[in-house]
C-alpha cells in the first residue's frame, strides 16, 4: 500500500526554514493538481494568472473573484496533501480591511484553500493584519507584484540599487503583520538572499535565485506549454507545446484519411 503523505500546513512551512527547500507550483483546475499533488510539491497556487494562462487576458487584473473561487474549489477537490494557496484577484482586498477579511474568508470558506496570497508591502499592511487576526493565513508576495502592472510600466526586475532598501524594510513588516511566507519576484539575487536571511519566515523565490527558502513556478511554464519566449527565470522541464500539436495534427490527418477510427475503435454490431 502506498504511504499516505499528511497535508502540508502553515506551521510545517514555517518549520522549512534552514532545513530544506519548499517547492511551490501553480494549478489552476483538477487534472494538474491531481499530478502537482502527487509529485510531492509542498504548496499548489491557484495563482491569478489564471487570467493569462487559462482565460486569455493579456494581464492579471481582469480575474474575478468569483471565477478565482471557481478554480480553487477545482484543486481543492483533488489535492489531499499539497498546502493550496489562493491569490486574492485584483481590488478584492485593496480597498479595506472589512472587504479583505470578507474576500480571504470566502476563499477558506467555500474555495476550501488553506490560505491566501496578497500582494503589496506598506499599503496593505493593515489588511493583513485584519486576515491574520480572523485567523486566515496569509502568504505575502514582493518585488515584482503584477497586479501593480500598470505601475511599474511593465514586467520589470524589481529592487536594484536603492530601491532594494524599500523592499527589505517593506518584508519586514510583511513579517510582522504576520504573513507566514513571502514571495520574492524578479528580484536580484542579491537582495532576496538579503531579505531570506533577515526574515524568520521562508522566502519563494520566482526569478530571485538560489538563495531563496523555496521556489515556485508556473505550471504551464514547467511543463514547456507556453507560447513565445518566456521570462529569464523559466526553466522548461518538458516541451508539450511540441507533444500536444503533433498530437493533434496527428488526429486532423486521421480524420481527414479515413483512418480514425479503426475497427479498434468502435463498438461490435452484436
């Protein structure tokens, strides 16, 4: 019989730090998280690239809440051992505290995630705080935030020179706030190294080198189904994009031949 692993939680995460390395991977419906689950991964992110990666906006701020639960409750429903962490979409805990607190509640309550991510650093420092205190947990996320997109100008790296100072004061009080774990993205190596070895909580890095307490990918990005070039940090584990269209120009010219489907495929007349 095979062992049956216990569900990672929030203190067995905090526990990580200086002892081994978290790993972290998206997941936005069933099928995937049943292998993300499977695979041994600690934390599943159903992640608001849900927007870009499934639905097909060009940036993370069109997702809804509603459909952000849609997709949690989807992973949620197959993964008995990895943590699932929701994103709270865009304007769903900017605005106040009360509408946080509401929002990070929903995704434990009917989403069934085990916490939420936030992104942002001063700013919302006081609705992290009103998650933690209604006992919601909540994973933080630094350095380049893509619901500020349109702040920022662009995916860009994060944190050089001076700015870096911002960002290691700003993880501090993310800490103190009471955010069990921080996302560092697009930062230099650098400077996450620097705020890893500050904090007592562990960092997941995403383009912010090795030094990070963990790592976390998008799932799509890992198993090479992205199209066009992807960020510097994507390491491309598998090339399916490749898989998936000979498969399916396979398919059409069998189709089309006459040789799909085979008697090998259909039903006996008796």
């Amino acid at each position: 019989m095979d062992e049956v692993m216990p569900r990672m939680t929030v203190p067995e995460v905090i526990k990580t730090k200086g002892q081994r390395k978290l790993t972290m991977l998206t997941a936005y419906e069933s099928a995937m998280a049943r292998f993300v689950d499977q695979g041994g991964i600690d934390m599943i992110l159903v992640g608001d690239s849900l927007a870009m990666v499934v639905l097909g906006h060009e940036d993370t701020l069109s997702v809804t809440m509603d459909e952000m639960l849609h997709h949690t409750r989807a992973v949620t429903r197959v993964a008995g051992n990895s943590l699932i962490v929701a994103d709270l979409p865009f304007m769903s805990y900017q605005v106040s505290v009360e509408e946080a607190v509401i929002n990070a509640g929903r995704m434990l309550k009917e989403g069934r995630a085990g916490a939420v991510k936030v992104e942002g650093g001063d700013s919302i420092l006081p609705q992290i705080q009103g998650m933690v205190k209604a006992g919601i947990p909540v994973m933080g996320h630094l350095g380049l935030t893509p619901q500020s997109i349109a702040h920022f100008g662009g995916f860009k790296v994060q944190g050089r020179g001076e700015a870096g100072e911002k960002i290691v004061q700003e993880a501090r009080k993310l800490e103190e706030a009471g955010c069990f774990s921080l996302v560092l993205e697009a930062v230099p190596p650098g400077l996450a190294s620097r705020i890893t070895s500050s904090l007592n909580i562990p960092t997941i890095g995403i383009g912010a080198g090795l030094e990070c307490d963990g790592q976390v990918l998008v799932i799509n990005d890992l198993l090479g189904m992205s199209t066009g070039p992807g960020p510097r940090f994507v390491k491309k584990y598998a090339d399916l994009a490749g898989v998936i269209s000979e498969a399916v120009e396979r398919y059409r010219r069998e189709v089309q031949n006459g040789e799909f489907p085979d008697e090998s495929h259909c039903y006996k007349d008796s």
